[in-house]
C-alpha cells in the first residue's frame, strides 16, 4: 500500500488562521456595532464588549492543558464548532427579550471558545508544517488572519447594515448575520476535522508525573517575571496601546452616531465598507511596510518613528469630530491613515513581544506576553465610554493623544539591542 499523500499547508494554513481572524473581530469589533443598534448606551457598550478579552488575558492559565489533554488537532476542530453553537445561540438570543444579557453570556463563551482554538491552532502550526514551510507562511498567517476580520467587519456587517436597511428592524438583520457567521463556521468544524494533516508530534503527553508537570509550569512562570528588565518591559506592553486601546471601542460608535449627538451618522454598511475594510486592508499594508523596513535596520532603529506613527494618526479623528464631514472619501482617508499607522507601528509591539519571549520557555512566555497584551487593551477599553460620555467625541479624542504620552517615557527604558529585528545580511 502507498503512504499517504501528504497534505499541503496551502488546504489548512489560510482557512485555519481565518479562524482565528474571524471570531475575534465578531468579540472584539462587530459586537460594540450590534449593541449600538441595539441601543445599548455607549457606556455599557465598551465596558462590556471590552470585559470580552478576559479570556485572551487568562488563557496562559489553561494553555498547558492544550498541551497534555487529546491532541492540538482535535482542540481545533471542537473549538470551531463550539464557536459555530455560540454563534447559533447569539443569532437566536438577540431578538428575544432580555437579548442584550443572553447574548454577553453567549459572548463570553466564544471568546473562551476562540481563545482555546488560538492556543491550539498556533501550537498546532509549530508541528504540522516542516521549518521551511513555517518560515514560509509565517507572514501569510497575518494575512489570513485579516481576511477573517475583513469578513466579520466588513462582509458581515455590511449584510446586516443591508438588511437593516431593507427590514426596518435591526434586530433581525443581526440575528440573520451572526446565523451567516454560525454556518461559516460550522462548515470550517467540518472542514477541519479531515483536512488537517496528522503528525506524528500531535499527541497528548503522559500526565503520570502529575507533581513534575506542576513543578515545570509554576517555575516557567517564575522564569518569566525573574527576565532582566521585566518591569519597563511589562510596561511597554501594557502601556504601547493605551491610547489605542480606548479609541478602538469608540471609533465604530463615533462613525454610526448621528450628527447631532457628534457623529458621523454612518449607516451601518458604510461602516463595514469604510472601518471593515477599507480600514483593515490600510492595517495589512502598514504592518507589511514596518516589517519590511525593521527587516532592513533593526528594532531599535525603528522605535520611535514607530511610536510617533501609531500614535500621532489618532488626531485624524479629533478632526473629523470637529468638521464631522459628509463626504465618504474624505471619511475613508482619514480612517485609513489612521489605520496604517497603527499598523505600522503596531510591527515595532509584535517584534518586542518576541523580544520579551525569547529564551528556553519561549512558547510559554509567548502566551504570557499575549495575555498582558490583552489586559492593555481590556482594561482601558473598560472605561472609554463612560469617559467619552462625558467628555463628548472631540474632548474624548484629544484625551486619546494625550493618553499616548506614557508609552514614549516607557519607551525609552526599556532593553533593547541594536541588531534586534534585522536580517542578516546573507540570509
């Protein structure tokens, strides 16, 4: 008999980090747009939606019993289709009453759901594909990864806004958009469970040294705050995004707030065309053009040019809460300018995470710098929108700026070597 045709990463590797895209722009983004249609207050909106990212903080807590219970390519295929129930549960819940609070239950579960699948995907592609396909994919993993938010802030809602649009009833038109998003990903279960390849290293480990397993995992955890230089570094991570951070819950309200109360008066559609789309895509190529040039020069060589380009595009929104223009052009301009920058320097905050990792618990100090980069982004989302209520939009945005400053004082204590980031010159 003939082995088995191996299979190639071009079948999985795409819809696998899709996956990964996909549910985390439904929690993190296109959830604030459907609780402002809802009518929950802009408040409630972001601390809620933002409380959403607790399962991505903590997940370094359970990631070890991805490692050691069943294999990583079952974790992913149970998660996809836990994702697709909870999203069954989201379209059924949000029409009915009392919808607002069974759909947060149901939300929480698919941000466990999904930050589960981003353990086991992730471990999974550090076994599946040889090192040269690895080092292959690793940059079209951040693509895939995009389309899936492409498809949930720009597709989805752009259905719904249509929808809306054409019903009357909001309502409706979310409940028939997160069925979409059910049978998207019910399909990708299925896909999953006889697409993905089987390697050999895939296996659950042997639990009988329960007491060593335990030992290991408290000092990999202990190994991680004894780094040198761990106190500025942690800063960096929790502060790089401050700003950020608390715009990125207000910008989808801001866009679909109407005139009078200081928005732009988005419909729904023009939302996913203009922050969904055309915003991602601007994500992608600043991200693509500052790993290009940190490639060339170096981390450190970068920093602050980084800094400044995350930053400083921001004040795009303090003008367009001022003019508040009606032209779609002008709007989409600003918001991907805004979005290239932060895409851009957004590199310079992924690179150091690696930076921070490095060592022999990299995988694991990994997901421990993930976990804090989750706490940077849920706890100032938290109170973005009672402080934007009381500020308006344009104080509020003028507050991002300023929020921005401790990352540079941050910036500059942290370690960090010359070399870091660049090729080498033969390779």
């Amino acid at each position: 008999m003939s082995a088995a045709k191996p299979t190639s990463p071009w079948s999985w590797i795409p819809t696998l980090y899709f996956a990964e895209g996909f549910p985390n722009a439904l929690v993190a983004t296109v959830s604030v747009m459907l609780y402002n249609d809802l009518g929950v207050s802009n408040r409630a909106t972001a601390f809620l939606t933002s409380l959403l990212y607790l399962p991505w903080v903590i997940k370094p807590l359970w990631s070890p019993a991805v490692d050691v219970l069943k294999t990583r390519r079952l974790w992913i295929w149970v998660m996809q289709l836990l994702i697709g129930a909870g999203l069954v549960c989201v379209a059924l819940m949000i029409p009915v009453p009392h919808g607002v609070q069974w759909t947060i239950v149901f939300f929480v579960l698919l941000a466990f759901s999904s930050a589960t699948h981003d353990i086991a995907a992730d471990g999974f592609y550090m076994l599946a594909p040889t090192e040269r396909e690895q080092s292959f994919f690793v940059g079209w993993r951040g693509i895939f990864f995009n389309a899936g938010k492409i498809a949930a802030q720009g597709g989805l809602v752009f259905l719904v806004g249509r929808l809306s649009k054409r019903t009357g009833d909001p309502a409706f038109a979310w409940s028939v958009g997160f069925a979409v998003a059910a049978g998207i990903f019910l399909c990708l279960g299925v896909y999953h469970r006889f697409i993905l390849p089987r390697p050999a290293a895939d296996r659950p480990k042997i639990l009988a040294a329960t007491g060593k397993f335990s030992g290991e995992f408290f000092k990999t955890f202990a190994a991680f705050f004894q780094k040198p230089g761990i106190v500025p570094m942690l800063l960096f991570v929790l502060l790089y995004r401050l700003g950020e951070a608390q715009l990125l819950k207000i910008v989808p309200i801001f866009l679909h707030a109407p005139l009078a109360a200081g928005g732009l008066g988005l419909a729904t559609e023009k939302i996913g065309v203009i922050y969904g789309t055309v915003g991602v895509i601007a994500f992608m190529l600043g991200a693509l053009l500052g790993g290009w040039v940190v490639s060339r020069h170096g981390l450190k060589f970068w920093l602050w040019p980084m800094l400044l380009a995350i930053h400083l595009p921001d004040a795009v929104f303090i003008w367009l809460a001022a003019t508040q223009p009606e032209n779609l052009f002008a709007i989409g301009a600003g918001v991907a300018v805004e979005q290239f920058g932060y895409g851009f320097g957004f590199t310079a905050f992924m690179l150091y995470l690696i930076r921070i990792a490095r060592g022999p618990h990299a995988t694991a100090h990994y997901a421990l710098c993930t976990g804090f980069m989750a706490l940077g982004m849920m706890l100032p989302g938290m109170w973005s929108g009672w402080l934007q209520e009381r500020l308006g939009y344009q104080l509020f945005f003028i507050w991002v700026i300023l929020a921005t400053i401790p990352s540079f004082l941050v910036a500059a204590k942290i370690p960090l070597e010359p070399e870091f980031g660049r090729k080498a010159s033969n390779d």
